[in-house]
C-alpha cells in the first residue's frame, strides 16, 4: 500500500498510537489520517468513538468526510464505507451525494437489506427527486437482482437522463433480460433520448449473449452515425459481440480500424479467435500484443494458455509458465489453475500436481475439481477417488462440478454410495450433476435407473435431453428414444446437433421402423442440423445399417467434414452389403485424406476382401494394421481373417493365425472357422452336392430362372449364379433330404442374411413367408420343411409366429452360418 506524501511528513506518533485500537480497514486508517493532516486537525482521532469527530467538527467540514466516503468506495473499502455512512448520518448532514455513493457500496456488496433502509432514510429526508440518487438507487436494486424494485423506481423517477436509460438496460442485461434491454433501445428512440456510448455499449453486450446479431449490425451503423467507433470500449462490445456470432472477420476489421487498443481490445481479439477456433491466429496476435508492448494480464495469460491444449504445444506451455512467473503472476491462483488443466490434458500429471501442490494453503474447490477431473481423463481413476477423499477430509465443501467429475471414477467409487451423497447435498436437482449421474447408469447399462434421475432434474437442459437420448440409442430402446424426443419438443427445447445425432442412432436398431428415421432425417433438415458432423455421421450409419447404401453414400458425398464413424460406417456398409471393390475404394480414398484409422476399420476392409476373394489384399491389410499403424488386433479382427482364410481354402494358414494369437480363441473364432469350411469338410461333401446339382436340374426343367438381383456381391452374372446354387441354405436342404427319411421334418436355422426369394423358389411350391425385409442381417431364422414337399413354413424367431409341429413328427435340426 502505498500512502499519501503528506503522510511522510508526520513527525509525531501519537496518531499511530490510535490506529492500532481502531477496528478500522489499515487502508481506512491510512485514509482517514491523510485528512486529519490536510485539514491541520490537532487533536488525536479515537477510531473507536469516531461519531465525536462528527460531532465536533463545523459543517463546513462535512465535505471532507463526503471525499473520504467516496475515496473508501473507490478503494473497494465497501464496510468501511458503511460504516462511515453511519456516523455522517449521525451527524444529520447528508446530501444526495452521500446517498448515491451509499448506494453504490450496498451494490457492490449486494447487500439488499441495507440498500433499502438507504432507500428509506432517503425518502425521509426528500433527495430522491435528485435525478443522480434515483439512478443510483435502481442500479443498486439491478445490482441486488430485485429487478421488479428497479423497475418501479425507474417508472417513479420525475427525471430521467441517459445515465437512468443505460443503468436500467445494465440492469437487464446484467440479470440475463437481453428482450427486454433490446426492446428498451427502442423505447429510448421513441422518448428522444439521445444515446451514449456507454448505453452503445451496453445493448452490444445484451445484444452478444442473446445472439442477436442481425440487429447488431445495425446498432453498429448507429455507432457510426454517432461518431462513437473510435470510442476503444465501444469497440471492444463490437468485437465481443462479432466474435461471439462467430463473424470473425467483421470483428477483426473492428480491431484493425480502432487506433486506440488497450489491453481489453488485444484480450477480447485473441479470446475470440480462440473461441472461433483460429488458435494459430490467435498466437500471431498474442506475439503482436507483445511487441506493441501492451501489459499482459490474467485475462491474457489465462485466454493464451488454452490455445497449448488445443494445439497440443507442451513446449509453448511451458514457455508461458515461465513468462508467469517473470510478469509476476507466480502466486495468481486463476492463472495457476488454468496451467494445472492445461498440463493435466497434455498428459503431464507430475507437473500439474507439482502446481496443485504449490498453492498449499490457497487451495480451493475449483483447484481441487480440476486435478481431479485432470486424473480421471488421464485414466488414473486410483489417484483421483484418493484426491477426493482427501479433498472430502480437509473439509473442502464439493459443488456440481466436483460430483459430475467424480462419477467418472465407476466403478473404483461406488455409482450408489456417490448418489446417496448427491441426494443428501440437494444436487440431484442440478442439471450437470443430474446429466452426469444419468450418463454414469446409461454406461452400467442401466436406462430404467437413468430415467428416474433425469425425471428429478428440475430444469432439464439440452444435455440432460440429448444424453437421456443416447441412453435410450445405446440400449437399442428405438421407442422411449423418440418418446423422449417428442416430449422434448412438447416441453420447447429446441433439438440441437447432438440430439438429432442420438435418436439417429436410436433408428439403428432392428426392431426399428425403416421410415422413422427418414423422418428425423427431414426433420434435421428444416432445423438446420442436417450438415453437422455429428448428425451427417449418424445418417451414413443409419442409412447403411437399414440397408439403404445408396442414401448412405449420398450424405457421405454431400459431406463437407468426415470423422471416423463416417469413414468405418461407409466402409462396413459396403462390406455388408457384397460391395466389397466399393468398400475399398473408400478405405483407399481414406488412406489418401490422412485420416486416423482403427481396428472397426479393418473390421470392414477386411470383411471386404472376404466377400470379393482377395486373400492376398486383406492380408496385406492386416500387416498394415499391424506393422504400420501399431493398432492390436481384436477378436474382432482375428474373426475376420479366419474367415478370409477359411472361405478361400487357406484352413491350415487359418489354424496357423489361431494358433499365433495372443488370447484364447473364443467361441466366435471357432465358429468363424467351421461356417467357413462347412463346404469341404463335411463327410457327406460329394451327395450333398450331387443331391445340389439333381435340384437344380429339376428347377431348371421347371421353368426356374435364378434371380441374381439378390445377390449383392460385386461380381459378374455367371459367378453369382454359382453362388445362389451353391447358397447355405440349398446346402442345408440338401443334407436335409439325404440324411432324412421321407416325412422328417426339417428346421433350418440361419444367423446371418436370408436370401428368401430364391429360398423360396427352391422349395418347388407355394411358402407361407412373413419376413418383410429381402435381406435380415443378425437375426435368427426358423425354416420349418418337411420332405414331402407338402408342409413349407418359414417363420421369423422375433415375432415368435410358427405353426404346430405334429407331435408324431421326426424333426432334424441345421444350423446354417
């Protein structure tokens, strides 16, 4: 603290004697001693009965002791303020100006009790007229969220002048009111107040959180009407709200055009770059920044440190951590936990908790959540329930973001202990808190759970939605996802990108309606959404999934940003569907743009070569994986080269892969290797497929025609009719009937596509057929036959139809893969 001159040139110390008793601030002390000195007062001040000073003194020293309350206000002195309040109202000399500046510290203090037994000396003694005292006592009930007291006073007022207009419409915007401070501009217009740039400035920052750009633009064409552009805080609300709407470069020319930048307009640029994604840009600012050497703040440090995670520059992190310490922020505790994040999402935990540890005796929740969160989304969940039992020992209170980060740490941290404790803290309620508990049930798999938590959120948002969404899409629950969604709508929450992206995923599901999804299709359209990545992502897997390559390859064309589940989902579409050349053409394609592979993407490129033959290639792949991109192959994956392997022949190169890999073969890796030989295997081999060629004969001689429509593989006519004659099906028939006396009935069972048409043409008669789909993927279905060609049944295990079997009747049972 640095004192008055005037106060160095005190010689005698019985003053001092008396601040040591006083209950005063030592900067009020300070204060009050500079005026005993420059009013040559010789008599010692006994702080603890100040009034007698007041009572003492002449009235023409009253205006002293005004200064010196407006000096504790300035000085953020706001008790001392009050206090000193007290003994000039002892003294029965206020004026509107002590008034105002009495109203000024309630507001700063948001204290509204005291502000309105202010209110209601300064009715008793007649200066509320006084247009200042008026403005002064709305801005202090807008300060104290009273809004309905503010506005009451504002209407009273005899007297209004621009000061009153703009502390009203602060007064709205500052309690999240941003209607009704745009529609106050208007107001202002039509009474003919005239506005300045501190009302200018204002409606831009009401205008910024509402989002309200267009009307923005011509505030901004008012501005400039009014000469007030060159105005540097006018300008700063300008680029705060350009940036905000993501205008970039409207803001930037803002910037450019202001010859007075000071360090809000250089931290209000680069903290809008940063927002808008241009982090690269907003480094070559910050550089800029320095050589026109403007002081850097907390604002500016915090703002650029960000920009290390995003470009993930360790090194310039630390750089910056040292220009901290040099610019004298060693000790600012803001600037201190933004480093301990951003070392935290560079992986550097050692250096994050050396910071963590540095602030001993400072420490505080937010400090504490964040290491915690820091370890949670490193993995070390050990090290993070530790820290919160620790932080839960040391007294420190939790708040909502401490509970949505713990919840992480399931299952190490008891799901339901953590609830328990969320409902005794009364955070249930919280919408975060309430969204990550629902989150953390929708992970263990349980929605019915989930559900209730998020039927207790009081005001759902739109995470708590869209999560309850992606719940409900995870556990394949196609209906309570789009009742969800419709209730949401009911409710006027407007669906943003990641709500479309989850009832999508929702339409995934079998036992899903093939329209449904076309319908929020076109319902992400009229919303805007439709181009989002996220949401064109989850129309490729929809479309792809339901069987309709073709729409899926159209969103994927019209694709302006692709992820990964884009790429995987185009590539296993076309797998699945027999498009295997296609597949491929797409995986090379992705191999050109440079995007990051994983093992669902050669889940699908080799599945690929599987269906076209092309054994070589899909090895090839796999040593790619491998040896290239160090991905660990899957059971997944080593299914997938079985396969490959097994259908082409290769069984001792398949056993050979089997025998390499680093796990047990599951029961999926043995029966990958038995579907894929059942052909050559099978002691029956040589009649089944003599049995084959005798039905097709008969079919031929029939009138039949194969259909090779149905078959979806990329490969001439001729082959595909090898393989509709040579199908799983035909095959299991034909063991059926050389393996069977007359009369044996049949059941076929089948977990992968169903080629019913020409199924149903190789049975020589009518079939009663209650599949709706040409091709089923995934499911299990039932084909009741009996060999005397009089009893044809086909029946779907889902929706549980199948005729009674004659209780005298010899069934065999094939499982086909």
């Amino acid at each position: 603290m640095i004192l008055a001159p005037s106060l160095r040139r005190v010689k005698s110390r019985k003053y001092f004697d008396y601040l040591i008793q006083t209950p005063y601030s030592p900067k009020f002390q300070a204060l009050t001693l500079n005026y005993i000195i420059l009013s040559k007062s010789s008599n010692p001040v006994n702080f603890y009965h100040g009034h007698q000073m007041f009572d003492e003194s002449p009235q023409e020293d009253i205006s002293h002791y005004n200064s010196l309350l407006f000096q504790c206000s300035r000085d953020n002195l706001y008790i001392d303020a009050l206090n000193l309040f007290k003994l000039i109202h002892r003294s029965g000399s206020l004026n509107e100006s002590s008034f105002s500046c009495a109203f000024k510290v309630c507001g700063c203090l948001f204290d509204d009790v005291v502000g309105k037994q202010v209110h209601s000396q300064c009715i008793k003694v007649g200066v509320l007229g006084d247009v200042s005292v008026g403005t002064s006592v709305l801005d202090m009930y807008m300060k104290t969220n009273n809004v309905g007291d503010g506005d009451r006073v504002f209407e009273e007022m005899g007297e209004k002048n621009v000061v009153s207009w703009t502390s009203l419409l602060a007064g709205y915007t500052r309690n999240g009111l941003a209607d009704r401070a745009i529609g106050l501009v208007s107001l202002m217009q039509v009474e003919g107040v005239k506005p300045n740039p501190f009302t200018f400035s204002t409606v831009l920052g009401a205008l910024a959180d509402k989002g309200a750009v267009e009307k923005g633009v011509q505030v901004h064409t008012v501005i400039v009407k009014n000469g007030f552009e060159s105005t540097t805080f006018v300008a700063n609300s300008l680029i705060n709200m350009y940036s905000k709407s993501g205008m970039v470069i409207e803001a930037k020319a803002v910037f450019d055009g202001l010859l007075s930048k000071n360090t809000v307009s250089w931290n209000g640029m680069i903290s809008g770059l940063v927002t808008n994604g241009r982090d690269l840009e907003a480094v070559d600012l910050f550089y800029k920044m320095r050589l026109a050497d403007v002081s850097l703040t907390e604002s500016s440090f915090i703002t650029i440190i960000k920009i290390c995670v995003n470009l993930k520059e360790l090194s310039f992190l630390r750089q910056l951590h040292s220009r901290v310490i040099r610019n004298g922020f060693k000790f600012d505790l803001s600037i201190k936990t933004a480093l301990m994040v951003s070392y935290t999402k560079c992986r550097e935990m050692d250096d994050a908790f050396k910071l963590f540890s540095d602030m001993h005796g400072v420490q505080n929740v937010v400090s504490w959540t964040a290491l915690i969160s820091g370890y949670l989304q490193n993995g070390e969940k050990e090290q993070s329930v530790h820290l919160f039992c620790q932080m839960r020992r040391e007294g420190f209170s939790l708040n909502h973001f401490t509970y949505s980060s713990i919840l992480a740490a399931h299952p190490i941290l008891s799901l339901f202990q953590i609830h328990a404790e969320v409902i005794k803290t009364n955070y249930e309620n919280s919408a975060s808190v309430g969204t990550a508990l629902l989150d953390a049930y929708v992970k263990i798999g349980n929605t019915k759970e989930a559900a209730k938590v998020f039927e207790v959120i009081e005001e759902k948002d739109i995470v708590a939605w869209s999560a309850m969404l992606a719940g409900y899409a995870q556990a394949e629950d196609t209906e309570r996802a789009v009742t969800v969604f419709c209730k949401m709508l009911k409710e006027g929450v407007r669906p943003n990108e990641f709500s479309f992206s989850s009832v999508l995923n929702a339409c995934n599901a079998p036992v899903a309606a093939a329209e449904q999804g076309k319908q929020f299709h076109a319902c992400s359209i009229k919303s805007g959404f439709n181009n989002a990545l996220c949401v064109s992502s989850a129309l490729v897997t929809m479309y792809a999934k339901r069987g309709n390559i073709e729409s899926a390859n159209e969103v994927f064309k019209r694709q302006q940003e692709r992820d990964l589940v884009s790429w995987n989902s185009m590539i296993s579409g076309y797998a699945q569907h027999g498009y295997g050349r296609k597949a491929l053409i797409v995986f090379e394609e992705m191999r050109r743009e440079k995007v990051e592979m994983d093992s669902v993407t050669f889940i699908g490129v080799i599945s690929a070569c599987t269906h076209v033959g092309m054994v070589k290639e899909g090895q090839s792949y796999f040593d790619m994986m491998v040896k290239d991109l160090c991905i660990a192959p899957t059971m997944e994956i080593y299914s997938c080269m079985i396969d490959l392997y097994s259908r082409a022949g290769k069984l001792e190169q398949a056993l050979a892969l089997i025998d390499e890999m680093p796990f047990p073969p599951g029961e999926t890796i043995w029966r990958t290797l038995l579907a894929a030989s059942r052909d050559v295997s099978h002691s029956f081999s040589d009649r089944i497929y003599m049995k084959l060629e005798e039905l097709g004969i008969r079919l031929k001689d029939a009138g039949y025609q194969p259909d090779s429509n149905y078959v979806l593989h990329d490969v001439e006519d001729e082959v595909k009719e090898v393989i509709l004659s040579q199908h799983s099906e035909r095959l299991a028939i034909a063991f059926g009937l050389i393996a069977t006396p007359p009369g044996t009935q049949i059941q076929i069972v089948k977990n992968l596509r169903i080629y019913t048409t020409e199924f149903q043409k190789t049975m020589w008669g009518q079939i009663w057929f209650s599949l709706s789909n040409r091709v089923m993927k995934n499911k299990k279905c039932f084909y009741p036959l009996t060999t005397n060609n009089k009893n044809y049944c086909c029946v779907r295990e889902k929706m549980k139809k199948r005729e009674t079997l004659k209780e005298n009747t010899i069934s065999l049972h094939i499982l086909v893969y």
